[in-house]
C-alpha cells in the first residue's frame, strides 16, 4: 500500500466509526494527512506506506528497505509530537500498511511507542480491516 492509500482506507473507517474527517492531506500536500474530531477529542494520524507511489517524482520504490521504514517511523512520531505538543490532550496516532514486513522491522519499537501513548493503526486494503492498537 501507499501513503495515499493508507490515508483513504483509515479516513473512511475513521468516518464509519463516527470521526469528523476535517482534514486529509494526501501526496506531498503540506498539512496533517489525518486531522479528525469526534465528540469533542481530536485526532491527528501520521501515515505511512510500505512503498512509494507511481505517481510520485520523488518515491517510487516498489517496498522500502528496513532503514527507510525505521526512518519514516522517526519521521512521523516526530510530527505527532509536536502536535501533541501544540494541541495538549489530543489523542494521535501512526497509521502503517498491515505488512509482515514492516511490523517485523518495528517489533523492538512498537511496545515503546504504545507507552507514549501513540495509537498505531496497520491498514490492511486487502481485507479492509484496521487494527488499533492503544
């Protein structure tokens, strides 16, 4: 999966599960790919994708080698951190592709990110189902 379809598939089950989508940046578009409020909480996704676009002048790699997953990973906390950061109390999340691969890359990290209190979300658009783990 790409970032964009990461993106589309966690916005529509975001929306099926009562979330306002306010925002979804897709692409290189400069913004949050998921800003979201539901009952007076705010969300803010950071996804990733296992590969780049086709699309893309920049990425189009067919999956990305473990040092690009481990730093897309560095990428995106550091991006929900400073919107925790600047918006205290709001619940933020890492949205993934449900991929062996990358959750293997990740298993060491993924325990301590959870302590900090970043809510993963692995995407799967071949089954449709979003695991959120809290």
């Amino acid at each position: 999966m790409t970032e964009d379809e990461v993106i589309d598939f966690l916005a529509s089950w975001l929306s099926d599960k009562g979330w306002e989508i306010l925002e979804k940046c897709k692409g290189h578009e400069h913004g949050n790919d998921i800003l979201a409020k539901k009952e007076g909480q705010t969300l803010m996704i950071e996804a990733k994708g296992a590969k780049g676009s086709d699309k893309s002048n920049v990425t189009k790699r067919a999956q990305f080698d473990s040092g690009q997953v481990k730093f897309h990973l560095g990428e995106a906390m550091v991006k929900v951190l400073e919107f925790r950061n600047k918006n205290p109390g709001a619940k933020i999340g890492i949205a993934q592709p449900e991929d062996p691969y990358i959750r293997n890359v990740l298993k060491s990290v993924i325990p301590e990110v959870k302590k900090i209190g970043i809510v993963l979300y692995w995407v799967s658009s071949s089954t449709g189902i979003i695991e959120e783990l809290e």
